[in-house]
C-alpha cells in the first residue's frame, strides 16, 4: 500500500487541523494547567469534537461511529499532537474501543460503543501496577466468587482513569505473575463500591490516575473476551494505542520543526538572517529527512494493523527503532518493520535536501543550483556523522553531486 493518505483521509486530516487550530490550541492546556482543571481537558471543546464526528472514528456504523481505521485514527492524534490538545481520545477511544471491538460480545459492544461514540462515556485501560509496564506482571487478583468475580489490587498510570466512568481492568485469574496465560479483562464502572480513583498529573500535564480496588464485586457478564486469554486483545489495544501516540509525537515533531524554521527565517546575527548559515541549514535538513522517514513509518504501523498483517503484532513503535528518531523526532513512528521498506535509503541515495533561508526543500540530484565562488575544491559531508552522500563543489563550476557509498 502507497505511503500516502487517500483523498477522503486528507480531507479529514485538513478538518481535524483547522478545528483543533481555532479551538484548542497549546494556549488551552497552558489554561487548563495553570488553572488546575479538576478534568484536566474542556468537557465543552469535547462535546465539539464529538459532534465532529472524531470520537467515533474506529467504531463501526452499527454502533453509532464512523467506521474508518487507524489511519485515520492516527491522523486525528497528528493533529492532536500539533497543537498539545487535552482529550481523552486515545485512551477511551482508540485504546479501550479496540478493546472492546477486539474481544467484547455484542451485547457488550451494544451497552458501550455507542456511547463511546458520542463522547457521552470515557472509557480507559487499567493494566499497569508499577513504573514498568509489562502486561505480563499483572497481579492485580480476580478470584470467583459466588456468580462473579472479586478483585483486589491496585493500578497505576490509568490515562484519563480520573475522569473515565468505565474502566477495562486487567486482572490475574490464573497463573503467576509473569505467566503468559491466567490474565483476563474485566468490564467495571467506575463508581462501582470499592473503586477509589486519586488523579496523578504527569510532568508533561497528561492525565493519569491510581486506581484502586478492595473486594470490587463484578458479574460473570462483566469479562471481556475469554477467561485467562486477555492478553489476545490487550495486545491488540496496547498496539493500536502505541502507534496512535507515534502519531501524536510525529505532530508534535512536525510543529516544532516548523515553528524552528520560521525563526530560522526571521532571526538575525551579524547582520545576515540565520537560516542563511550553511550549518543550520544542514541541521534543517537533516531533521527534515528524519521527520519525514518517520511519517513514513508510522502511516506504514498503522496501515499493518488496519490490514491485520503478522508483522503487526510485533510493532512496538515505544520500544523499537533507530536511535537517531529518537532523538530528532522524540520516538515518534520508531518502528522495526519499517527497515524492510528500505524507505530511509531511498531518501538517501535518491534525494539531496537544502534548506535556503531556514526552509528545508527537497531536490532532485539534477536539480542542484550553482555554488558561489570559494576555495579551489571543498568538500562537504552531508548529513554529519553519517554514511550516504558526499557533496563535492568546485569553484566557478556547476555543483555536482556524487552519491556513493564506503
């Protein structure tokens, strides 16, 4: 499949832009946080965004939802990164919708999609218990009792779990810690007797939570999927849910390279606009090349898991990677699989970037402009530190590429 968005994911893209752009720009969270909201996000700017159709964009027609996929899923968290949007999206309705889509029955996709679809419920995932996360550590008890369940124990960084009125609860009901079988998910809303929630503000003002639950009685209709086999689907949520926050990286990677080269544009020393230094274009550039690779990658993550293809399962986007992403693009799209597509030497070997004034263009090899007059031959390693490219310029003559490799 084309490393492009179609028309229609475009458009949708463009709408999510320009409404996130007007209504919930980065000065809404610096209020929401100085502040201290006690939801930590505009219950009025998400009642807007559900009325625009966004929170129901993984959840099929049936169920009152727009029936798309993780791509676009994906470009509405973009543009959630873009502009630092406090909502609860991707915890209720990326992360605990294909959860539910992933191992619910109908009666239980029925009693919660629509809903979630409407933004009416906040749903989240309570899976991890210390500052690790590792699923398969779960211990938090569920043991039978009389038609249900009782469940006892404690969970930490549940996104969004202060203001969720259902919680997807991953619960030991075999096994030992670590086991890979014995885990199960558990449906509880979130006032039930013996929940007690306390809000945790993370350092970067996300929304988080310490649940914890003493003797929480649950039905037999509250499990989610099969008894032991819970971590089928909440692989399948945690994976969607991973390359939903690449994709939220990759906005916010995007919007600070652009607002970077804007002032690259604008700042001057000596007298000479900054852009105009060769070094700080070289360093444009490179990021540019690095955003790019990512955006490639991620839409790459997003589209195996929409297919369903085995390479999927293994995305881990948080985890996986080349550490020059993370450290141009902060993670954003660091995926494995993404090697195989080669797409990083194609944009080595077939493409030369300049950035002129701050604003990093991409070129044809063909297409290099003439170099002004300088030392008798110079030669220029592009970009640092890494194989690839080598510009050699002589003076008077054309620039002339020479690509090759050591």
């Amino acid at each position: 499949m084309a490393l492009v968005l179609t028309e229609e994911q475009g458009m949708l893209r463009d709408s999510a832009k320009s409404f996130l752009a007007d209504n919930a720009p980065v000065s809404e969270l610096r209020k929401l946080r100085d502040t201290r909201s006690a939801d930590g996000f505009s219950r009025g700017l998400w009642q807007q965004f559900a009325e625009m159709g966004f929170t129901g964009v993984l959840i099929p027609e049936a169920y009152g939802g727009m029936g798309l996929g993780l791509v676009e899923a994906g470009v509405v968290m973009e543009e959630i990164g873009r502009n630092l949007t406090a909502s609860p999206f991707l915890a209720s309705n990326v992360v605990a919708a294909t959860a539910i889509l992933s191992a619910g029955s109908e009666a239980q996709k029925q009693a919660t999609l629509p809903k979630i679809a409407s933004g009416e419920l906040i749903a989240t995932l309570a899976v991890d218990e210390h500052s690790k996360h590792n699923p398969r550590n779960t211990a938090l008890k569920a043991e039978r009792s009389g038609s249900g369940y009782t469940l006892d124990g404690s969970k930490t960084f549940v996104l969004d779990g202060h203001v969720a009125g259902l919680l997807i609860v991953a619960a030991r009901t075999s096994g030992a810690k670590g086991d890979l079988a014995g885990v199960t998910l558990f449906l509880v809303d979130a006032k039930t007797k013996g929940v007690s929630v306390e809000r945790v503000v993370m350092v970067d003002a996300h929304n988080a939570a310490r649940v914890t639950f003493s003797g929480v009685s649950v039905p037999e209709s509250a499990v989610l999927g099969k008894v032991g086999e819970g971590l089928v689907p909440l692989n399948a949520a945690l994976s969607a849910g991973r390359v939903a926050a690449s994709a939220e990286m990759l906005g916010i990677a995007d919007e600070v390279f652009t607002r970077t080269v804007n002032y690259l544009k604008e700042r001057q020393q000596f007298a000479k606009i900054i852009g105009e230094f060769q070094a700080l274009q070289h360093r444009a550039a490179h990021l540019y090349c690095e955003i790019e690779f990512t955006r490639s990658a991620v839409l790459k993550a997003l589209q195996a898991l929409d297919e369903g293809t085995p390479t999927a399962i293994g995305l881990n986007l948080g985890r996986q990677g080349q550490g020059r992403h993370d450290r141009h693009a902060r993670g954003a799209g660091r995926c494995a699989d993404a090697r195989r597509h080669r797409h990083d030497r194609r944009v080595r070997d077939g493409l030369l970037h300049e950035a002129c004034a701050g604003a990093a263009r991409t070129l044809r090899r063909r297409d290099l402009p003439r170099r002004p007059a300088g030392p008798a031959q110079e030669v220029l390693r592009w970009p640092p530190r890494r194989r690839g490219l080598r510009l050699t310029a002589r003076a008077g003559s054309r620039a002339r590429a020479a690509v090759h490799r050591r």
